[in-house]
C-alpha cells in the first residue's frame, strides 16, 4: 500500500518571477559577473584612462587660456530737452499707464536703439582709431589692441599678412584700402563680441556698457574711450539742425559786419571830404549812408542775438553722459579652468569600457563554440 503525499511539499510552490522583475538574487550575480569583468580588465581600464588623460594634459598645457579682465561704466544719459516726441505730456501721461502713443520713437537715441547704435560699426572705427596714452605712451587703440587681444592668435592666426599689420594713425576710415578695411571688420566683430551696452534694472535709467578681454589696460582703455566717443557723437547728432542754424547766423552775422564796416568807411571818407559843404544836395550821399549804417547795425546786433539764443539753445539741447560707477582698477580677473584633462580622462574610459564590452562578448562567443 502507497503512502499519502505529504502536505508541506504541496503548500511551498515556487512561483516563477515575471519578466519586469529581477529578484535579488539575479543582482547579486550581475554583481558578481561586473567584479568579475573588472579583475581581468582592469589594465586595461586603467591604460586606456591614462592615455587620456594624458592627451588632455598635453592639450591643456599647449593650449593655455589667458585671463580674461572684465570692465564696466554705469552711466546715465539725459539732460537734452525734448523734441515733442511721444505728443509732450500726453506721451507722458500715456506712458506712465503703459499705454503708447503710437509708432515706435525713430529717434536712434531711444531704447533699443541707442544700444544697436552704441555697438554699430560706425561707432566703433571712430572710437578704434582715436589716440590714447596707455603706459605713458600715445598709441592708436586699433593697433594696441591687435597687439594684445589674442586675435593675432586666433582668427589672423593662418595669416601672415594680418598678423604683421598695423593702422595707420591719422587715416580716415573713406580712405582705408581693401586689407585696412578686412582688419578693421575682423576686429569689430570680435569687439562685439566682447563689449556689449545692457541696462541693468528695467525702471531705471541707468546703462552699463561693458567688456572682457585678456589685456586689463586694453579693456579699461578702449571702455573709456568708446563711451567718450558716444557722447561725442550723440551731441554732434542730436544738435545737427541747432548747430547748423548757428552756423548760418554766424556766417550773416560776418557778412553783415563786413557790409557794415565798409559802410562807415565810405561814410568817414565822404565827411571827410565834404566837411565845407553847406548845400543839402551835397548832404544827401552823407544822409544815405547814414541811414544804411544806422540800418545795418541793427540787423548786425539782431543776427549777434539770434547767434546767442541759438548758441544757448545747443547748450540746452545736448544731452549729458552722467557717469555713475567709472572703470576702476584693479578689473576682476577671471581665469577659466582647463577642461582638456577631464574631457580626456572621461574619453578615455568610455573606450575602455567599449573595449571591455567587445572583449566580453568575443569571448563569451567563442566559449559557447
């Protein structure tokens, strides 16, 4: 007679464990497997990251980066009187609700204009090709800053002819040849990319015109500089008709003083000559160049004045740069770390682990034949 089966092996049923699942103890084997892997490769592991490291090193230490100097002006811009723009006090009005009046401001003094006009090339030629005394010396800033920017290094560095060049001081940029005018585009583009015209806090009036470059005089130098440049040329702009009505009030106001001087000569010559002459006839030459005497110097003295109002008004009407923070010494220095070495360890074991993969499984292959 057989025996019953027994009923503990019935309850303990093993259940398989379901696909998304690993059970603890496939992690450990994985585990195993990984240190496994790693004791027969771990030179080779070691070898590969070495090398790259090592080739990032070489990079690094041939490939230094200079410090960079940063330099910045905070200033303010106003003073100008307005040109009725915005409709006056309506603007105003509407703006202070955040309304606007209409089409944008065309005046390139304005917003976002004065930033693109700041940074245009225009701008910067007149600013590169001003003298400055750097380290006690009168040196034209296009030409110092070929010599100590790094562009030689960089973008000029497949060019000799570039590299020897050198500005003329004193030409005007019309008069520049084909190679002054590559240079001169060359070295815009990266001031460019260099200084740049931000303005800080949105509700204030406040603009900061900043730069970075390798060289702390050539930064703090050409910063200077550009903003002088900009107030120069933003008066001669914004007082273009004013100063151009002076200029005609001035030339009549000669003309007139010519006229008039030449008036009372002949005058004194003709009272001169006719002191006897008692007869009115004789008189009547003397009466009208009185007159054109008296007349012309009441239209002298009126153009004298008008001068004057408009000399006023040019004072009125120019706008004042406010400098709030100026460039001060010493600049922050700002030194990049190296990455080469790092790039280079991190290359260097993604390929060993890529060669342990292919290693592993070329054995893994032949081991099953």
């Amino acid at each position: 007679m057989q025996n019953p089966p027994t009923t503990n092996q019935s309850n303990l049923v093993t259940r398989p464990v379901p696909a998304d699942q690993i059970s603890p103890k496939a992690v450990v084997l994985r585990i195993m497997g990984i240190k496994s892997v790693f004791r027969r490769n771990w030179k080779l592991l070691l070898l590969l990251t070495a090398i790259g490291g090592v080739i990032g090193f070489i990079y690094d230490y041939t490939h230094k980066k200079q410090p960079i100097y940063s330099a910045f002006i905070t200033f303010n811009l106003g003073g100008g009187s307005a040109s009725g723009g915005n409709f006056g006090e309506l603007g105003a009005l509407a703006g202070a609700f955040g309304l606007s009046p209409g089409a944008a401001d065309a005046n390139i003094f304005t917003g976002d204009n004065f930033i693109i006009y700041s940074m245009s090339r225009a701008v910067l030629e007149k600013t590169l090709m001003k003298m400055d005394t750097i380290n006690g010396k009168d040196t034209l800033l296009a030409n110092y800053y070929i010599r100590h920017s790094g562009i030689r290094d960089k973008e000029w560095e497949e060019s000799d002819t570039l590299r020897a060049f050198a500005f003329t001081p004193g030409k005007q940029v019309k008069d520049f040849t084909k190679l002054e005018q590559q240079a001169m585009s060359d070295v815009c583009a990266r001031i460019k990319s260099e200084m740049g015209v931000t303005q800080p806090e949105r509700k204030s009036s406040f603009m900061e015109l900043r730069c970075g470059m390798q060289d702390e005089r050539l930064a703090a130098s050409l910063l200077t500089t550009h903003l002088e440049t900009i107030e120069e040329d933003y008066k001669k702009k914004q007082t273009k008709k004013t100063r151009e009505m002076y200029e005609l009030l001035n030339s009549r106001a000669d003309s007139l003083l010519r006229i008039l001087t030449g008036t009372e000569n002949r005058l004194a010559q003709y009272a001169d000559q006719n002191q006897q002459v008692v007869v009115a006839q004789g008189r009547l030459m003397e009466t009208k160049l009185t007159r054109n005497s008296t007349f012309l110097t009441q239209l002298y003295y009126a153009a004298l004045q008008q001068a004057d109002n408009m000399r006023l008004s040019l004072i009125r009407e120019a706008p004042l740069f406010n400098i709030i923070d100026p460039v001060a010494f010493p600049l922050y220095k700002e030194i990049k770390a190296p990455v080469g070495m790092r790039i280079g360890i991190a290359l260097g074991l993604l390929l060993s682990v890529i060669a342990i993969f292919f290693r592993e499984t070329y054995r893994s292959i032949m081991r099953e034949e």
